[in-house]
C-alpha cells in the first residue's frame, strides 16, 4: 500500500522549487507544506519583493519561466520599458504580470496582513493546494560582506551579478524573528512522514530559515526522518553561487561539506551519482541516485527516490 502522511519541504528559490513541484505531484494534494526562506526579500521602488516565495508559486502554479527560473513565463516588459523612459532603476527587473504579485502583496501588507496570509490568497487564487509558508512573518534580511562592505542581497546578487567575493553573512533580523506557527505546527504533525531539505544553497537559502529561533529545535525534535537533497554535483552547483560561496567562506564545495553544516539535523542525505565516491565518508546513511532536474520526469522521479528513502528510514527507526 502507497504510505500517506504529509511532508515538510525547506526551500530557497529555483532549485528548491523543482524538487517541492516534484514532491507535490508524487502526494496526495495539501500533503505537502514548503517552508520558504525570506531572507532573500526586499522592497524595490516601494514594492515588497519576495523572490523565493514567488520562485515556488509560480513553479507550483505552472506559470513559472523555465529558462531564467524566477519570474513568469511569457512574460512582458512594458512597465521596465516605461520606467527606463523615466530614467527610473533597471538593474532589477520586474515583468509585467509579476508586478502585479508585487503589487498585490504590498497593497495587502499595508493593509496589516500578514505575509504569510497574502502568500496564502495568492495560492489559493492560484489553485495551489501545497501549502507555502513563509518561515516567518518578521522581517529576516540576508547582508552580505563583501570587499566593499555590507550590502543587500539583492545589491550582491542581482546587482553586483554575485561576482563579489562573500567575506561573511548575516541575518538581520532574525534574532527577534518568531517561526510562523503553522510551520511549527506541520513539523510536529502526526502525520509527518518526512521532512526534505531542498537542494537550495544551504547558505542563504536554508540557513536564513534555520536561523530563525525555534527552527532547528523543531526539526531536531521531529518524529519524522529529515533528509537533505545536496545542491552540488561532482562540486558544482547547477545553477547559482553555491560552490564558489562554500569555498569564499572557508569550506569545501562537495557534497560533504554541505552535509557537515547539517550534521545535527539529518537522519538521511541524498547525493548525485556522480558523488557515489563519497557515499562511505558520510556521517548519515545516504543514497546516490541523479539529482539533476530538467525535466518534471526528473522532478518526480527525484521526489519518488527521496520519498522512498525516508520511508526506509522511518521504518527502521
Ligand atoms: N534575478 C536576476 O538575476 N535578475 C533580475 O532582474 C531578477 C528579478 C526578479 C524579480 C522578481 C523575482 O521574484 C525574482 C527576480 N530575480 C532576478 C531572481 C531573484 O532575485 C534571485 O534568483 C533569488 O533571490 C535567489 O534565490
């Protein structure tokens, strides 16, 4: 008999979104809750931009552009045109139908309404029934230190294209942060069957949510067996900065590596094939199988894999 139960996804933006999109087509609809880092969020031109929230909508919703990852497919681009005739900023750019996300959110903000609560009228405008939820909905601001000193992550990752070199990181914000309760709340379901740490950078995509109080106690007391999905492939992340941050901060860009900086969470870790080498030097049983996304045949057969072996795992807990 197929195992039922929910699953808790932890995700950044593009990557993190493949595989939650996987997941949710291998369970059974609302099964699957994606905590999502904001650590990645900012306001631009007054508007409250929160771009790993947005990765996933789209994703789930089938609108997202599968080229660039973020944004809409089929975009437009009027307004960036109308706002360069304005001499207005173009280094951040907003498509027309995604505007109308920014829009909405901050409208609903300014209303006094939470992120979390606007994250689920989008979804459920959407039809999205995975439910995403933001970590917190405090404000947690990733800074990045640089060689010309402490900027917003958007300033170095959109800005500055990620070329500068990350001396150190911080989580502004974040002490004071309060996990959403419905997130701590489907860590301690039941019916939790497992929990999945995207392959998201584990540096400002996951560690932004693990960084918020209360979250790494929560995952360290869950019943269900928490697996990590390693972002890099024979060292090299897919897409993204990961690999060159890993070793900027002092670190090794393998697969690991990336599992070390779990190491107190984990009960499982998956790795590529191409990796396999390093399955015995892991301090947590692990599998290899391919982690590369291209197709949704990919996404769900990775969900598929990952799904079977925290049953595995939770079996002989
Ligand atoms: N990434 C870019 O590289 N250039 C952009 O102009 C850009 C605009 C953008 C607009 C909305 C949105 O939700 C995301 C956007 N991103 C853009 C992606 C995004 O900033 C990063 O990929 C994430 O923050 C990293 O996960």
């Amino acid at each position: 008999m197929a195992a039922t139960g929910t699953v808790v996804a932890l995700s950044g933006g593009i990557g993190g979104a493949k595989l939650a999109l996987g997941l949710a087509r291998r369970l059974a609809p609302g099964a699957l809750a994606v905590v999502a880092n904001v650590g990645d969020d900012f306001s631009h031109l007054g508007l409250h931009v929160s771009p790993d929230i947005d990765t996933l909508v789209y994703t789930l919703a089938g609108l997202a552009d599968p080229q660039q990852g973020w944004g809409r497919a089929g975009e437009t681009w009027s307004f960036m045109s109308a706002l360069a005739e304005l001499g207005g900023p173009s280094w951040f750019r907003l498509g027309d139908g995604d505007l109308a996300m920014h829009v909405m959110r901050t409208h609903r903000l300014a209303q006094g309404v939470p992120l979390s609560q606007v994250t689920a009228e989008v979804c459920a405008s959407l039809r999205i029934a995975t439910r995403i939820l933001p970590v917190t909905d405090d404000p947690v601001r990733t800074r990045v230190r640089t060689d010309q000193g402490w900027l917003d992550f958007q300033d170095w990752f959109v800005g500055h294209r990620a070329a500068l070199t990350v001396r150190e990181l911080a989580f502004a914000g974040a002490a004071e942060a309060t996990p959403l309760p419905a997130v701590l709340a489907a860590l301690a379901a039941p019916d939790l069957r497992a929990v999945v740490i995207c392959p998201s950078n584990p540096l400002i995509s996951i560690e932004p949510i693990l960084v918020v109080p209360g979250m790494r106690a929560a995952l360290a007391a869950c019943k269900a067996p928490v697996i990590a999905v390693s972002p890099l492939i024979g060292g090299r992340a897919v897409k993204g900065p990961t690999a060159a941050m890993l070793t900027d901060l002092g670190g090794a860009a393998t697969a690991a590596a990336v599992a070390e900086r779990y190491r107190d969470l984990l009960d499982g870790y998956v790795i590529d094939e191409a990796d396999r080498a390093a399955l015995d030097a892991l301090h947590v049983p692990a599998i290899a199988t391919r982690t590369l996304m291209i197709t949704l045949a990919d996404r769900e057969r990775l969900a598929a894999d990952v799904l079977a072996f925290a049953d595995r795992l939770g079996a002989s807990a």
